[in-house]
C-alpha cells in the first residue's frame, strides 16, 4: 500500500494536555501545526480528574476557564488529608496566600481532553486520529518527520520541528532514542464510584498505614459520582502491589467508602516522575510533558506542570522557527529552561518522599498544621509547587513541627 505523506512546520504527537496545549500555543502564532493521536476523541483517560489551583492557573492563561467553569466540572475548594492514625486536616485553598486561584476542579478526561484538543483546532491548527505513530523520520543527522500506520495505511508526516507529547508510554521514546525500559514511578488505580456519601468541595486523601509509602483518594465529581484510587510506591525491590486487590481492602478500611458503589472496572496506569532521567530535545524534536517524566512525586499531579512545560516548549520552539535553527542549540535552551524551573523543585521533593512519608511523620505533620499557620500554608504551597521544598528543612519548619 503506497505510504500517505503529509507535510507540517510542526508535528505534535499525542493530544493529552501537554500536546493539545503546544499546539494551540503554536498555531496561534501563526505555524501550520499537524496534531496526532492514535485514539479517536473524546476518549477516557485512566487518571484522577482533579485539577490543582496550579492547573487551573495554567488553563486561564490558555483562556480555557470559562469553557471548564460552565462544563461538566466541579469546583473544589480545599482538600482534606487524612493522617495515617485517622485524624484530619481540612485545608482551604483560599486561606493561604500562593499567587494561584482559589480553587481546583474535577473534570473527567474525556471532557478535559476534548476541550483542549477542539481549543487547538479553534487556533489553526490540523488535527488527525487514528494514527499510531511508530517512529521519526531522519534527515541529514536531525529528526526531519515521523512515521506510523493510520486506518488506510502507511503514513509519513514531514515538519521542521517534531513535538512528542506521549505520556508515560515509552515506546516511542525508545524508537527515538531517549529510553530503553520504563522509569520506576508511581503505579496508580482509577475506578468511578456512585453512592459515596457526604461528597463535598474537597479533594480527599487518605495516607493510608497499609499503603505506606502511598495514598488513596476520593474526588468528587460534577455528575455525583466519585474518582476513587490509589497511587503506590513500588515494593520489595521493584514488586508492583496488586492494585485491585488494593483498591478493594482500602475501600473496606473505610467505613464511609463501603458504601460504594462500582460503576466501571477500575483500570490501573503508571505515573512516570523520572525528570531529568530523559533528554528534553535534541536536533529537530522536543519533548513535554510526562514523555518528560514531569509528573510531582509526592502527589502524582501532572497536568499542570504538562500544561506549563507546553507553555516553554511553546517560547522556544517559537523563537526556534523564526530563527530556522530548529537544531542542536533547541536542546541546550530547552533543557536549560525546564532545569532552572523544574530542576530544585523535583530534587527536594524526592528528598521529602524519602524522608516525610513514613506514617509517623505523616500523622505528626497533619497534627501541626492544624494547629500552625506557617506550617500549613508551606505543606500547601510545596504541594502545589509554588513553595520551594528545601523550605521544609529550614530552622522555622523544624521549631513548628518539634514544639509542643
């Protein structure tokens, strides 16, 4: 069957967030942006559909707030963090003072998704499904294309600059180059859940003793149902828990959660938040994203640092095409960037996820936040990522949480 062939300035691959973003960002400013998929929209996607005050942040700077405000979301106003002994905290977006909106969002995927992929469309740029693409097409030393199938075969789409925006998947990063077997991360399980009662504006998370070092969550959505998972560090040497089995004992733990009620078979995905582990770029791509490994490892959160590494990616590929050096010089700047502003940020919370997680510490440092503004306001701002981590080992963080 004779290959089809396609031509772009830019090539975006995959139409999660961080893809469907790059591209409007792009198309907006004028280039002729070729956006690719495998699924065929709207499709679910296996995730936790909360949205923190970071990702709504980065949504109103795409102009998508008041499309999300008057669709099938909800608005959260906090979350509440139960310690590992049962106590807990309720802590309130708007009463700590962080530079981000007030508020979060539940929205399923499949809407999410949806809205940024028809938002990418709305600025120029061209969208195709049903293309598996397979790996890149080489021009002189540089990526110059990639390749795949789509549903009548064979398929080529050439372009200056090629932007992998494929998630967690590796393979074709390993196709590229860039990784040879996945990460360790985060394994995670979603299912939706009816009849949980007492749903309100919260994200709830549960530091469950049994699922040290873990959590599970209940969010609440629009429609009264409720994403109900867990996200797990993994054991013994690299074992993966079964998340199934999991997801039933804590339900069953929690006397509020039995009642409910399953309304899918809940899917289980990996969370990749291995950056810097993969080469951001090189001559002719970029990638952003999870592709990137830039998902939180304290929280498993990643749609907003998607959203904000497709704002970089963005200036830079920009600045790139105008100049016609979409070459070698993209990867030192890119990298560079995502360093300065990722780099810290990701070696302290690692530092934390080793040292703060055990259960005693979790239930000492809920205790103090209830009791302590400056603690709670630096636990709320390091998980949101607005706060550096390293405040954490600061004398004043210390004298909050050893003082009686």
């Amino acid at each position: 069957m004779e290959e089809q062939v396609e031509t772009a300035e830019v090539v975006v691959v995959g139409a999660g967030p961080a893809g469907s973003a790059v591209a409007s960002l792009l198309a907006g400013r004028g280039w002729d942006v070729l956006l690719l998929d495998r699924a065929t929209f709207p499709r679910a996607k296996t995730c936790g559909d909360g949205l923190t005050p970071r990702a709504v942040a980065a949504l109103q700077r795409l102009g998508l707030l008041p499309a999300l405000a008057s669709g099938p979301s909800r608005i959260i106003q906090g979350a509440r963090l139960v310690a590992p002994d049962g106590s807990d905290w309720h802590l309130r977006f708007g009463d700590h003072s962080l530079g981000l909106p007030p508020f979060g969002l539940t929205i399923p995927r499949a809407e999410l998704d949806d809205l940024l992929r028809r938002h990418a469309m709305a600025q120029g740029a061209r969208f195709r499904d049903g293309v598996r693409v397979t790996g890149p097409l080489w021009r002189a030393g540089r990526v110059a294309g990639v390749e795949g199938e789509a549903r009548e075969g064979p398929v080529a789409a050439r372009a200056r600059l090629v932007i992998l925006a494929t998630g967690a998947q590796i393979g074709l990063l390993r196709a590229f180059g860039l990784l040879n077997q996945m990460p360790a991360g985060i394994n995670a399980i979603r299912g939706y859940f009816a009849g949980v009662p007492e749903l309100g504006d919260e994200f709830e998370f549960y530091f469950d003793r049994q699922l040290t070092p873990g959590y599970g969550w209940v969010f609440p959505l629009a429609d009264g149902r409720a994403n109900i998972g867990l996200g797990v560090l993994a054991r013994n040497g690299g074992a993966v828990p079964n998340l199934r089995h999991e997801l039933a004992a804590f339900l069953d733990r929690h006397p509020r959660l039995r009642a409910a009620q399953p309304l899918d078979l809940p899917r289980g995905y990996p969370l990749r938040t291995d950056f810097p582990r993969c080469r951001p770029a090189g001559p002719g791509f970029l990638l952003v994203g999870e592709a990137l490994g830039l998902v939180n490892p304290v929280t498993g959160e990643g749609i907003d640092l998607a959203l904000e590494s497709a704002q970089l990616a963005a200036e830079v590929a920009d600045a790139a095409l105008q100049r016609g050096e979409a070459g070698a010089g993209i990867l030192r700047l890119y990298g560079w960037r995502l360093w300065r502003r990722y780099g810290g940020l990701f070696r302290g919370l690692r530092l934390l996820l080793r040292l703060a997680t055990s259960p005693r510490a979790l239930s000492i440092l809920i205790h103090r936040a209830r009791q302590r503004p400056y603690l709670a306001r630096l636990i709320a701002g390091i998980n949101l990522g607005v706060i550096s981590p390293w405040l954490a080992f600061a004398p004043r963080t210390w004298w909050d949480i050893l003082r009686r």
